[in-house]
C-alpha cells in the first residue's frame, strides 16, 4: 500500500467513522485479519471514498443503503453513525431507509430503522444530534 493511500485512507476512515471505532479495529487487528484491514484502508476509504466526484454526504447515505439492502446489522449501526459525521440529518438518514424500502424490502428497511432509531437514541443522549428522524 502506498503512504499516500494508507495515510488518505486512515484519515477518512477516522473521519467518518471516528477515532474510537477505528482504534478498536487497529487494536483488535491480528496476523489472520491485517491484510483485510490494510485493505480496506487503503482500497474503501483511500481508493474510493476519498475520490473527488461524490461528496461524503452521498457516499455515507450509498452506503446505508447498501448495508441497509444487505441487512448487515453490525454495519448499520456504525454508518448511521458515520451518516451523523458526514452530515446527515436524523431526518436525512430516514429518507435514505425508505427510500431504500422501496428497492431492497420493507422488512430489511424496517429492520434498518429499528436500529437507526436506537443509534439516533444514544447519540441524541451524548448531546451528538436530535434524536428524532424528523
């Protein structure tokens, strides 16, 4: 990997999806998963999200969808959080989940909202944003 793409990489990673979730990933790293994280720090954040012609806000709310389209729970939670970084409103992260409701299913986005609505909860109660989507 080339410094300019790792260091690109782990900057936007950290920015969108905070210090604290990437420091546990960085901690967590092991000789069987160090590959798959220089991967995707240097191919999804340095390689993709750091292009120029979508803006952050576009590429978190892509991203929901997808994550929300292929009912990754885990991967939910953390790009409503990144979605909150990049800009989105609660109500903007709503929009993106019913919207995604018409092409990937009801049940896969009302699932999505079960746990934005707990993430928006939580931040709401650190002070980070409204916790309602509206």
């Amino acid at each position: 990997m080339s410094d300019r793409e790792r260091d690109s990489g782990a900057r936007v990673r950290r920015e969108v999806l905070g210090d604290a979730h990437v420091d546990r990933a960085v901690a967590q790293t092991t000789p069987l998963t160090a590959p798959f994280q220089e991967f995707i720090t240097r191919v999804a954040w340095g390689g993709v999200w750091s292009r120029p012609d979508l803006d952050r806000r576009t590429r978190s709310a892509i991203t929901l969808a997808v994550v929300t389209a292929l009912r990754c729970d885990g991967e939910i939670a953390l790009h409503v959080r990144g979605a909150l970084r990049c800009g989105l409103t609660p109500a903007e992260i709503a929009e993106v989940l019913m919207h995604t409701a018409v092409y990937a299913g009801v049940p896969a986005a009302n699932h999505a909202f079960a746990i934005a609505q707990r993430v928006l909860d939580e931040e709401a109660a650190r002070g980070q944003s409204s916790g309602s989507p509206t």
